[in-house]
C-alpha cells in the first residue's frame, strides 16, 4: 500500500515489523486510506432497509433473513417496524457504496488516493462499487493485493482473513468505518487511538446527519454539500473516555482498562 510513498507510517514497525521502511520526507499528497464499508449481506438484511434495489432486491432479501433471521422475521411479523424511510431518517441503516463515495468526495479525497477496501464482500458485487472504484480507481482488496499464493493458506480461516483487514486498516493513513457498531472498526480504530499518539485520524460517521444531508443532495449546490459534510464528520472525531457499558476495544484509554506504567503492571 505504500508502494507510491516516500514515507513509512507512524504503525507501520508495530504491525509488519522488518518490512517497515522508511524513504524520506513525505509526499504532500499522498494518501493511504482504509475503509471499512459494512454492506455484506448479512448487515443488509438485518437493517430492514430499502437500497434502492426494487421488487428483486426486496424478495432476495426476505428470502435471505427467513433462513439466517427467522426471530426478526416472526418480530417483523408481530409488531409495527419502522419504515425504511424511517430507519433511514434515524441513522439505522449501513451506508451505501454510493452514499460511502460521496462522504470520501465531500471530506476531501482525491482520485489519486490510495484505498484498501476492507471487509468480506459487498452485497451486490462489483456492480454495487462502480461509484467507488469510478471516483477512486486505486482501490483495492486484500483478495487483489496479495497473489492467489500468498492469500491461499488465510482461505479456510475467516479470523485470520480479518487479521490480514486489522493490520492494513491500523497501518493506514488515515481509516474510514461507515458503521461504529462493527467489531473490527472497534478494535482498529481503538487500537489507532491508544498507539497512534494522537496522529492517526479515523472518519467515524453521524449516519443520522449524514442521511438528512443525503437526502437534500440533489437541491444543494456542491460546495454546501462538502461544508455540512465536513461538520457532520469533524463533530465524531474527539476521543472520549470510555461511557459506561462501552467497548474497551473502542475506548482503549480509561484507567480501569489499561495499565498506564511498568509500576502500575508490577503492583497488580
């Protein structure tokens, strides 16, 4: 991923150790972005939206959660589910590939930037990342980036496949999730705060603001687009200490998860 740079990153030597090398001074505009784009199938179904894709897309659907999601199907059934326009007005729905594209144009990237696309595989195939790979031709996958023997003993073991996801995400310039709740989101951005020294940023959506801003895409001129854009990200980018009942993984720095000194480790 960092083939096009003059520079090693800040994680680099943690994560893939004798083959961190550093060149020199930075590129000014060069970017290795990570992106976690939660649209499997299986996030699809469970969020009971709609995606645009009409009558087929809503009968593939239904039929997948009656076999992987039969109590949401009985719950589905006996109470009054929110619409899907109502799901969406609350943020409850993962974002598109598309929707994803146009947060990555608005924030600022460029089409030279360097995208390693994370995650299992996106619900609707290649067709469904046209958007993303038309903006951003220099994307790609860990199935596409490493050669069929390098990839092939990770195969059969879907924990070590998202290892592979963890280290490139963590090593990254900059890590874009679109959906927080995801574990491997947690633990990458968790892990990013905790040894990236405050230097390595993550772009952690508001899905509420950003399908209010969706919605009005096509009555708002371009540049009010990138200025909401930028302020429905920059209001999620503090680092907060750990809420009551949250992740340790997310929220790695609070006292009663970590141990802060060699002292602190001999006296417990």
């Amino acid at each position: 991923m960092r083939q096009n740079a003059t520079h090693s990153g800040i994680l680099d030597e943690n994560l893939v150790g004798q083959f961190a090398k550093s060149k020199g001074k930075i590129k000014k505009d060069f970017r290795y972005l990570a992106l976690h784009l939660r649209f499997e199938i299986d996030m699809v179904a469970h969020s009971l939206c709609d995606f645009g894709g009409g009558e087929e897309e809503k009968k593939e659907l239904q039929a997948y959660r009656q076999i992987h999601f039969p109590g949401l199907m009985e719950l589905n059934n006996s109470a009054k589910i929110p619409s899907p326009e109502r799901l969406k007005a609350e943020g409850l729905c993962p974002l598109m590939p598309e929707e994803t594209v146009l947060m990555l144009a608005g924030l600022g990237f460029k089409r030279d930037t360097q995208i390693f696309l994370a995650g299992a595989h996106i619900y609707g195939g290649k067709s469904r990342l046209n958007a993303l790979t038309t903006l951003f031709p220099n994307m790609v996958t860990k199935e596409n980036l490493l050669s069929p023997s390098e990839i092939e003993p990770f195969l059969n073991f879907s924990s070590q496949l998202a290892a592979l996801d963890f280290i490139t995400c963590s090593a990254s310039d900059v890590f874009a999730m679109t959906d927080s709740g995801s574990q491997l989101s947690s633990l990458v951005s968790g892990y990013r705060v905790y040894y990236g020294g405050g230097k390595m940023p993550t772009i952690r959506p508001n899905k509420r603001r950003l399908a209010d801003i969706f919605m009005k895409n096509d009555t708002i001129e371009w540049k009010v687009f990138e200025t909401r854009i930028r302020k429905a990200v920059r209001q999620n980018k503090r680092v907060f200490s750990r809420p009551v009942g949250r992740s340790v993984y997310r929220y790695p720095r609070c006292s009663e998860c970590m141990c802060n000194t060699q002292e602190a480790i001999r006296t417990r």
